[in-house]
C-alpha cells in the first residue's frame, strides 16, 4: 500500500509525505491546480484572430531573489513579494497565482515563518487572499472595485495636484516635463513599456511632490494596486497618446501654478481611465 501511494506521490509532484488516502487527498488541489490550462478549460481560442484568450493564458510567474540579510526578514519579505506582485501583469490571464509558501521560503534563503507572516500582512491590505486547505492567492479586482480604486485615486492625486502649484518648486515642476523628453515626436508607441513606467512614475511623483505625509501614506497601497491596471490599460486603444497629451497639459498648469486648472485636470485624467476601464475590461469580470 505504501508503495501504491508512493508511486502516486511523485506523479502529483506533492511535497507532503504520502502514507495514507488521506494523505493522497490532500495533494489532489495541488494535482488540479498544477495541470496544464489546456486540460482544464475548453478551447476557448478566438477562431477570427486565433489568440488566445485571458482564461486560456498560464498565469505569470513571481519572481524574486534571495534576502541579503537576516535583519528583520519580514520586512524584507513583505516588500520583495509586494513588489513582486506589483511588478505582474495580474490581468494578463484568468488562471489563479498561487504563492507556494515553501517555495518562496526557498527562493528567498529563509524561514517559513517571515514569508507567512509577510503574505498575513499583504492579506490584511487587499493584495492576496488566503482559501483553507488551498493555500494564497494573488487578488485580481473586479471592474467594479477597479473603477472605485480610481476614483478614490482621483480625488486624492487632484489634491496633490493643488498643494503642487502652492508649494512646489519650478525645479521639481521642471522635472516633471523632464520625464517625457524620450516620447516626443510620437515616439510613445515605438517605446510602449518604457513609457508605462514613466507612466506609473509621473503619477507616484505628482503624490510626493504634495508633501503631505499623510495623503502619501493613504495613496501607497491605493498606488499599488493602480499601478497593475495602469499597465494593463495603457497599451489599449488610445491610451498612450492620450495619456502623454493630458500629461503635457497637466504640467502646463502646474508650471502656470493655475491651481483650479491642474486640480481639475488631473481629476479628469484619472476619471478617464475609470470611464475605459468600464467600458472595455471585460476581461476584469
């Protein structure tokens, strides 16, 4: 009997000892979730563009290196794996992220216990969700729960946008513009993931340039989360190209220190990605 089980442990792949049908049962989950997408969905490929689809793409893989060094190894987990969620293209597939807390324990040199303490952490701010006697799952946002990130991220980076032209410098405003000397010229498209970086950092700039320690501390685990639709989006329909004109105006009233006209248009470049993501992402349902 235990060499029956045996046999059928190494062919799930389960790290568990396997000593009896209980045992067995346990790996079942794991045997499911690590089958291959195409034995587990329909083919449910476009026949007019032969793509795949979201629900049939594998989902992407977290990467992080080892911890350097064993002080406060929480912390450094809870940021590398923060970061590293960040850092996916979460949409870019319907299949679930599991995080195997053996594993990242591995891949980062340390204990079990400082990866399940920091995924507790990143559990508790929205990030991962934990499913008993499955294990953790990165946490994809519905449309709705997107659309009202945005909107919470509107008001709060309109504010910012405000306290800019009362107290910011013309050097730090300067630096703004300085961002987007690579894409003039249409250039935007030619350079489409460096420019969704600049992207991302013109906007966590326009935050920190507020100085308000605690508009800072409400918008960094907002920011977060916006970061991964603000990927996502922008390579679709006209996103770029009109991203970097709303930008240019937004530092002309900033460098003008028109304080309604900045306010506003910050406002309404962020609602305008609300108004898309209603629209097109479906792929969020």
């Amino acid at each position: 009997m235990a060499a029956k089980f045996g046999r059928r442990y190494r062919a799930t792949g389960c790290r568990k000892p396997l000593r009896s049908a209980i045992a067995l049962a346990y790996c079942i989950p794991q045997m499911r979730s690590s089958a291959p997408i195409a034995q587990r969905r329909p083919d449910l490929r476009s026949a007019s563009s032969g793509k795949p689809t979201p629900a049939e793409l594998p989902p992407p893989r977290l990467e992080v290196d080892p911890l350097a060094s064993p002080a406060s190894f929480k912390k450094q987990a809870y940021t590398a794996l923060k970061n590293a969620i960040a850092s996916m293209d979460v949409y870019r597939s319907r299949a679930e992220i599991r995080l195997d807390e053996r594993s990242l324990a591995n891949d980062f040199g340390i204990s079990r216990t400082p990866v399940r303490e920091a995924m507790a952490q990143l559990e508790r701010e929205g990030f991962v969700r934990s499913v008993p006697r499955r294990g953790v799952y990165v946490v994809r946002k519905t449309k709705r729960e997107v659309i009202e990130l945005i909107t919470a991220w509107a008001a709060l980076e309109s504010m910012a946008a405000r306290l800019i032209t009362e107290s910011a410098s013309d050097e730090e405003i300067a630096g703004l513009r300085r961002m987007f000397a690579t894409f003039e010229n249409g250039e935007v498209r030619a350079h489409l993931d460096e420019y969704s970086e600049v992207n991302i950092g013109f906007h966590q700039t326009i935050i920190q340039m507020s100085r308000n320690s605690m508009l800072i501390n409400m918008a960094e685990n907002l920011f977060t989360h916006m970061r991964m639709i603000r990927r996502k989006t922008i390579g679709e329909k006209d996103r770029a190209d009109r991203s970097i004109r709303d930008h240019m105006h937004i530092i002309e009233a900033l460098e003008a220190r028109d304080t309604l006209r900045a306010e506003t248009l910050v406002r309404d470049h962020a609602l305008g990605l609300a108004e898309h993501v209603a629209r097109y992402a479906d792929y969020l349902d």
